[in-house]
C-alpha cells in the first residue's frame, strides 16, 4: 500500500483510532507528534578503514538528537521502540513527575516492540542532564541507546560557545563490531563492562576548530557503562559552573575533573594555546593519558576576557532544614568480587553467592540482591531525608537518586554541591540529605549499569 494521507486514515479506522483523531479539531489532528525512536543504525565509531559498527540509536544515531529547550519549557515526545527487545526512556537528572520516569515495573510497562510511549514532562532547572534506556540498560546502554537533555538558563552566560561531550567508553572487537558479551559475570562482579574505545558524540577522534582566547561553555557527559573518567585539561583553563546540571554557588578552578557513570560536569574555559597549536581535554587512565577531545587552535580574534565567569543562576530545589529532624536511613553496600559477603537475599531466601552468581547477582544492599517489595524508606512529601551509605565492598560506586538532587552532608554538617549522582569510594561511607518533595516511588542504584542488574538497586516512597 503506498504511504498517502488517505491510506494512513484508512489504516486508522482499522484499529478503531480514525474515531479518536475525528474528535479532535482539525489542527491538531494533522499536526505529527515529536517522535524519538530507538533503533538499530550504524555509527562511524573507528577509523575510517574499519566498516562501520552497527548500533542501537536514537533517531538510528549515536548520540542521540540533541534536545535543548528553555527552562521552565516542555518535553513532549512520543518513543517509538523499533529495537528488538522491550525499553523506555528514562530522563537522568530531571526532576520528573514520577509517571515519566521511565522505570519498567515502577513506573511504567516496558514498551514492547513496535510500541509507544508518549513522554512529556516540564523542565525545572536548567542545566546538562541526558536521557537513556531504563531496560536492558547494561545491553541497550552499551549499544548506543543515549542523547543530551540541554535545558537552558533564562541568560545564556558569556561565552563564544556552547559544546556538548558525551565521553562513551565502547568495548568493540578487532573488527570494530560491539563485543556482545554483555552478560559477562566477570564484568557484573569486577568493575563493570569496561570497554577499549572511547568516542566523544560518537566519534573516535573529536576535533574542532577553536580560536586562542575564545571562551567556551563545555558540558561533559559520561554515559558509559562502568568507567569513571580522570579528565584534565590542556591548552584550556577555566572554571567548574555546574555539576550534575546543578550551578555551584561559586565556580571552582577546573584541575582535575572526576567523572563517574551518568555525572555530567560543566565547565566555562578560556582557550589558552597558542595559535597553531591544539587545546585539548585529557583523559588520564592507569596506562597513560591521551586526548579525548582536541580543538585546533587559529589565531585570536579578541583578547582574553579578564573576569571570570560568574554562579549560573540557582536552580529551585528546595534546601534542607535542620538534619537532626530528617527521616535517616543506612544503607549497607556490599558484595563484589574481593569483597566478604557470603550471602544476600534473593527471591526472598537468604542465598549463599555461589547460587547467586549463578542467577547473576553479585552485589547487594542491605542484605538484599533485589529490589523488594517495600521500599528503602517511605517520606512523607516535604521530609528532609539522610541516606547514609557505606561501602563495604572493594569497588567504588556511582550513586543515582531518581526524582531528587541532594547534598553530601560533609564535616561538621556542612554540605556538598547539588547532585544527581555520587561516586562513593571503596570502604567510604557517604551520607547525603535531600528534601524528599517530588511524590512517587524512586530509584537509588549504582549507575555502574552492570551493578544495578547484579543486585545494587532499591527505591524510595514519596508520598502524603
Ligand atoms: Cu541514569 Cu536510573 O538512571
Ligand atoms: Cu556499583
């Protein structure tokens, strides 16, 4: 049948929805919906005599569409799954109404093949925040399945200009094909699927073209599976604006950059390399360092701005009133290779690890290699909430709360930047306080994707 208006009404009427859409007021009935689909395509992720790796992407790319909007503005998409296997789109950082969390079981059905799922939601803050799949999320994660979410401030701050980086960590074979070992134990207990090929936006050797003494916004995003980036900088030299799309009251110098799973920094640099030469973002692994990002200098147009930039407006999460008050809860985080747990709850019997290694778990919170039935804590809508998280395993951990941001409560009660996600070290405890005032049921996990599956994922209950 060929496509034509009429052919699609008729189709319609086939399934009942011509009766729906003659409701409506002619406009809208015509106007197409905003569309993100998820499905297979090919990405130029290695050098251009490799073929290219067959992805999964949205739109068919990876990245995924950009979506930028203004703060205080909407989100409006309809997903369309065309991949293999079921998925939704949860929208990292936002602080979502609970329905559009995008969380199979919690909040929603997964979308099956060749389902939709109509998204929309308003953005409250500003900031750098990206969207991903919130099923399979150690597979579709891993095949490209993620974009940035830019919401941007009612003032743009003074730069020459705006750069996205998304950092991926890929694990592609001698062929350039992603190695389809996703379910790898030896991963979900270590450190995660750690890959051997990095890209930013996609592409193995980012460049750009950049002018001595330009001054530039870069947001930094890692949606890698598992690896946490030591990055530096070279030829740039700037300040630290915002983290986890959350301004900080003053910018901080930017040194060295930390960068766990789902963190996103934001920096505003000042290119400092002399013409001709590269300015570049460097990652600093246990092998040795190499550059991620590089910007081929040309000569400058302007002198160097001499001020520094000042805070990006606040965002209107709400502050934390006095801790003493505030519900508490521990949550003991075990497990892992090296590590002494013999046993975790699963399936509601205490099992010992071996039997949960063979269901794939490794890893477990308060005892527990599931997600229960109750949850972690339940708030009343407005409670200041504690989490004191304490680390007991041999591996660091990159702690997502949905829904919130929070701070970590330092010495002496003072606290830490806004954040969505915080990387908790090996036998570190981090306690982190928030104002539990978005209603819904809320995932904490580890955003070491392999080690939510394997057992590191509980939730909370806002409500009242
Ligand atoms: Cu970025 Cu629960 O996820
Ligand atoms: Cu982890």
């Amino acid at each position: 049948m060929k496509l034509s208006r009429r052919n699609l009404l008729r189709a319609m009427g086939a399934t009942g929805i011509a009766s729906a859409v003659a409701g409506l007021p002619a406009s809208a009935a015509i106007t197409p919906k905003a569309r993100l689909e998820a499905r297979p395509g090919t990405a130029r992720l290695a050098p251009a005599e490799y073929e290219p790796t067959p992805i999964w992407g949205y739109d068919g790319g990876v990245p995924g569409p950009t979506i930028r909007v203004r703060q205080g503005e909407r989100v409006d998409r309809e997903f369309l799954n065309n991949l293999p296997q079921a998925s939704t789109i949860h929208w990292h950082g936002i602080r979502i109404d609970n329905a559009m969390d995008g969380v199979p079981e919690l909040t929603q059905a997964a979308v099956p093949p060749g389902g939709t799922f109509d998204y929309g939601f308003t953005l409250p803050d500003a900031g750098t925040y990206w969207y991903h799949p919130h099923n399979r999320t150690w597979e579709q994660l891993a095949r490209g399945l993620y974009g940035a979410l830019i919401v941007e401030e009612p003032e743009a701050p003074d730069v020459d200009r705006d750069e996205v980086l998304l950092i991926d960590d890929w694990r592609l074979t001698e062929t350039a094909q992603i190695a389809e070992n996703f379910g790898a134990m030896h991963d979900w207990s270590h450190g995660g699927r750690i890959g051997n090929w990095i890209t930013v936006n996609g592409d193995g050797y980012w460049t750009s073209d950049a002018r001595q003494n330009h001054r530039i916004r870069l947001r930094l995003v890692n949606p890698s599976n598992a690896r946490i980036f030591n990055l530096s900088l070279k030829g740039l030299s700037g300040w630290v604006v915002a983290l986890d799309g959350q301004p900080l009251s003053t910018p901080q110098p930017a040194e060295t950059l930390v960068l766990a799973p789902a963190q996103r920094v934001d920096l505003i640099v000042d290119v400092t390399a002399d013409a001709g030469t590269e300015a570049s973002l460097v990652s600093h692994e246990r092998g040795g360092s190499y550059a991620v990002a590089v910007f081929r200098v040309g000569k400058a147009e302007a002198e160097r701005r001499t001020e520094g930039p000042g805070p990006l407006p606040a965002n209107p999460v709400p502050e934390t009133g006095p801790l003493q008050n505030a519900r508490a809860v521990d949550l003991v985080m075990d497990g892992g290779a090296m590590g002494g747990m013999r046993s975790a709850v699963l399936n509601g019997t205490d099992t010992d690890i071996r039997t949960l290694v063979n269901q794939g778990k490794a890893w477990a919170f308060n005892g527990q290699a599931e997600m229960t039935d109750t949850p972690l804590l339940s708030a009343r809508t407005g409670e200041t909430v504690r989490i004191r998280m304490d680390n007991r395993s041999r591996w660091p951990h990159a702690m997502h709360l949905h829904g919130h941001h929070f701070r970590q409560v330092l010495q002496e009660e003072r606290m830490g930047p806004l954040r969505d996600t915080l990387l908790v070290q090996s036998s570190e405890t981090a306690e982190i306080a928030f104002v539990a005032d978005n209603p819904g049921d809320w995932l904490l996990h580890c955003h070491m994707v392999e080690h939510a599956a394997a057992g590191m994922m509980t939730w909370l209950k806002v409500s009242g």
